[in-house]
C-alpha cells in the first residue's frame, strides 16, 4: 500500500528529505506521495522513513492504492534498474 500525505502536514519539507526513492513533492496546500514510487521504504528500511520523521502524524496508509509485500518489491527493483 502507497501511503499518502493527510490535511494534517505542515509542510516542514521533514519527510520529503527522507524519502530514498524521492517519492515526496510539494504540493498545494500539503505535500504529495507519487505512489508509482511509494516502496513504503522496502529494500531500503524496515519501515517507511518518512512517517518516522512527520512531526504531525501526517503520513497514513493509502486505502484507495492496496499493495502486497511483493509488489512492493517489485517496485523497489524496478526503481533501481532506473538508476
């Protein structure tokens, strides 16, 4: 599952510097996760580094964007073939 950014962020940039597939962008009014590069941070941390940084809480589980723990991974190798 993508996570997603909630009307709670106070656009402190906090989350956006953690992200290591540069998911995060700004956003009007509050910041954007692209879920085509949401990993949920698998094969880079055991948990998503962004929602360890948010201040507020402001990161949440998208419920519209499911993804299984294989595709997650899935996408975090397709990801780095871009590199």
């Amino acid at each position: 599952m993508s996570l997603l950014v909630s009307q709670e962020c106070i656009a402190c940039d906090a989350c956006r510097e953690e992200c290591p597939t540069e998911a995060i962008d700004e956003s009007d009014p509050v910041y954007y996760i692209d879920p085509d590069r949401c990993t949920e941070c698998v094969g880079y941390s055991d948990e998503p580094s962004c929602v360890g940084v948010c201040p507020v809480d402001a990161i949440i589980p998208d419920p519209n964007n499911t993804e299984s723990q294989e595709e997650l991974q899935y996408k975090y190798q397709s990801l780095q073939e871009e590199i």
